[in-house]
C-alpha cells in the first residue's frame, strides 16, 4: 500500500548547505595560505552544530570540547 501524499523534508535546507559551503570555502582560503582553520556555525532552526578544520585530529580531537568553559 502506498500513500501518493507522502512528503520527505529535505535532509538539509538550502540555507543550511550554503552555510556549510562558506565554511568549506574559508577553510580552503587557509589552506591555500598555509593558515590554521576552525570555522563553523549553529543551524538557526535546528540548533545543530557544524565545525571544520584543517588541524591535526590529534591535537584537536573534538573542537566542540575545547568550547566550553
């Protein structure tokens, strides 16, 4: 049985996958400089958190951690 209603939000908004993109564009602006990168921002809607970096996963393991007070 099938229901031809169904609608399956999209997983990211627009808004969402732009944000992710300038991040990913700062991050590789560092990296053409040779500049250490930890960038991100919170989904306004969602209160999700997206980091990147271009730093040794060694030393910063999870940058959220190193966040909070």
């Amino acid at each position: 049985m099938t229901d031809s209603n169904i609608q399956v939000p999209d997983a990211l908004s627009i808004q969402r996958l732009q944000a992710m993109e300038f991040v990913a564009k700062m991050r590789a602006a560092a990296d053409r400089v040779g500049a250490g990168f930890i960038g991100g921002f919170i989904d306004p809607n969602t209160g999700e958190q997206f980091t990147m970096t271009n730093m040794d996963p060694s030393i910063t393991p999870d940058i959220t951690k190193l966040l909070e007070d």
